[in-house]
C-alpha cells in the first residue's frame, strides 16, 4: 500500500494541476479568437454586454443535454 503523501508532494501535484488548467486555458482562448478573427468580429464594434449575450446563445445551442428547437427549420 502506498504511504500517505506529504504536504509538499500535494502542493506540488496541486501547483502541476493548476499549470495544467492554465495551458489548457491559453489553448481554448487562442482557438476562439482565432474564430472571431476569421469570421470577422474584430473588425466590428460589437458592445461587450452584447458579445456576451451572442456568446452564450451559442455556447446554449452546444451545451449537453440543451433542448434543440422543435421547428423543422432552426
């Protein structure tokens, strides 16, 4: 059986983790603007409180378990 860890080695896993998280991050955020340039979007002036409307629109359209429109045409 494996001997209990110590604080350290946690602290080290948890700092490892975080840096994981970041990259990942960086990844996800580099992947939309790339989207948003390529289809334009910074190019307009979009307010803020709109762009974070839009957004959630279509983050809802992706989402698991979402309901789908019940029109034949969407």
């Amino acid at each position: 059986m494996r001997a209990k860890s110590s604080i350290s080695e946690i602290d080290a896993q948890i700092e490892k983790l975080r840096e994981k998280r970041r990259s990942i991050l960086a990844k996800a955020n580099e992947r939309f603007a790339r989207a948003a340039a390529k289809a334009g979007l910074a190019e307009l002036d979009i307010p803020d409180n709109e762009l974070d409307a839009i957004f959630e629109e279509i983050a809802g359209r992706f989402r698991i378990g979402a309901k789908k429109p019940s029109g034949a045409s969407a």
